[in-house]
C-alpha cells in the first residue's frame, strides 16, 4: 500500500512519517497521508507499520497557515490486523505545529486519546517529518554507501535504506494473520493480480463455504469478484497453493468499495493461508 506524493486534480498528498510516543514512554510508529483544501484536510493515518497492530484510519482535520496549527482526528477504521474489536480501538485526536506544508517541515504536537463513545483512553506526543524529506536522506546515504570502498558488496545489498522504506509502506499479508476490513457498502469488490514478474504464484480463496478461486494461476490481467456484505461478517481465506518460481508467494489482492482502496501482498510460501474478514459497518 504505497502512496507518493503527487498531484492529482490540483491537489497534493502531503505524506508524513514518525512515531507516537505514549504516556508509558512506549514507541509506536505512525504515518499520516492527506490532502488540504481551502484549509481542511482529509486523508488517512497507519499505526504501527508492518507490526501485529497495523491499522489504517480515516482523518478529517484543519489546517491554519496563519496560526501555522494542524488539527486533526482519526474516526472509521478501514483495516485492522490488531485483535481487538471496533469498540475497544483508542482514537486519536491531534492538535500541533506545522509551519508550511512541504517537505521541508517537521510536525510535531500533543494528542489524547478517545474511544468511539468519547471516553478517553491514552494520550502522547506525536513527532514526525515529511516522507519525501526521509526518502531523500535515505537516497543520499545509500548513494554514499554504495560508494564507499570499504563496505563489501553483501552488507551493501544487505543495508538499503529506501529498500526499507518501501517495505515499511507495503502492507504484506503473512501467513497467519487476520486482517479485519470494515465498510459501509452492501458490497467490495476483490481483484487479484501477480506483482512483478508472472512466475507462476498460485492461490485459493474461499468466502466463508463459497469457493473463489481454486489453486489458480495469478498472472498481471486482473480477476475481479463481487462480495456481497450483510450483518455477518465475510470471512476470505487466502492460502498460497504455489510459491511460483521466484521467491515466496506475492500476489496483490486489492480490496475497493466506494470509498477506500485497500492493498495487500501475500508474503506467503506453499500451503500457508491468512484471513481477511470483511464486515460490514
């Protein structure tokens, strides 16, 4: 799940990384991706990267050039790998400096924490810096590294930096894990495409009892399928029957309704499988 910074329609994603640091001195890593219009910005927040936790949220906020002052809050969540249900997740409501938006600024400010119903949950601190800025440093370092005579080529294949970076903002779906996908839709539609190069990755999915797609070959055409929601939750099995021939299982899965996006890559070897379940809000 990779967003860079561009234009889209005269608007700009401006894109941020950090972390937050709790009341309990804890680190929880953070990314913040939205746009601002005539001073409101709409986007979405990722918590805690790549780790057990990983959850995506919607922010709705303000921002005044003036008063150089970024508000915002996180309310539905789009996706979730943490355990724990909807009612029990702490939101945050942020409120900071920000003196211009580019890539040249740091954001940094307080925020407290609520529960659906309002009541407060924990409070910290965020801090952060533009993501296009960390890309740039990462470049440099890299560039100096691979300069440097007295690195082997194995730690310079090993230490990439953008390389991790770009990891960090894939959102992997390993085996065993469960993702929770929420939606207001009566419906999501789910395509399936092999990433990179065709090499053979074959999987199954099954929608609760209802088979899917059995020990298909998944190459770059898409293959799309209509999901029907209810009150009751849809559970998607996805179990990697193949491993293809380069590496592990890597076929993107992209969940769409009519108002979020949401892309996965297996990271999956033969006979592994992780759920999604998709409920309907």
């Amino acid at each position: 799940m990779v967003l860079v910074s561009s234009t889209v329609s005269a608007q700009t994603t401006h894109e941020y990384l950090g972390v937050i640091t709790l009341s309990d001195s804890s680190f929880i890593s953070y990314k913040l991706s939205f746009e601002e219009t005539n001073g409101f910005i709409k986007g979405y927040s990722i918590t805690d990267l790549s780790g057990p936790h990983e959850t995506k949220s919607m922010i709705t906020g303000t921002y005044d050039k003036d008063e150089k002052q970024l508000k915002f809050r996180e309310s539905g969540i789009v996706y979730t790998k943490s355990p724990i249900t909807q009612t029990d997740f702490c939101y945050i409501h942020f409120e900071g400096r920000l003196a211009k938006l580019n890539d040249r600024r740091k954001l940094a400010g307080t925020f407290v924490g609520k529960y659906d119903d309002g009541g407060s949950c924990i409070d910290g601190e965020i801090d952060m810096k533009s993501l296009v800025k960390i890309e740039k440093r990462a470049a440099r370092l890299d560039k100096a590294v691979d300069k440097s005579i007295l690195v082997s080529k194995e730690k310079k294949d090993a230490v990439n930096l953008l390389r991790t970076l770009d990891t960090l903002n894939t959102n992997f779906l390993r085996a065993d894990e469960v993702v929770q996908v929420f939606s207001k839709d009566d419906s999501v539609t789910l395509t399936l495409t092999d990433v990179g190069q065709e090499d053979g990755d074959r999987i199954s999915i099954y929608a609760d009892d209802k088979v899917l797609v059995q020990n298909a070959a998944i190459g770059n055409k898409p293959q799309s399928f209509t999901i029907k929601l209810s009150s009751k939750p849809v559970t998607l099995k996805v179990e990697a029957t193949s491993a293809g021939s380069i590496g592990a299982n890597t076929v993107q899965l992209t969940l769409s309704d009519s108002l979020n996006v949401i892309e996965a890559i297996t990271n999956m070897e033969k006979g592994e499988s992780a759920s999604m379940v998709l409920i309907k809000q």
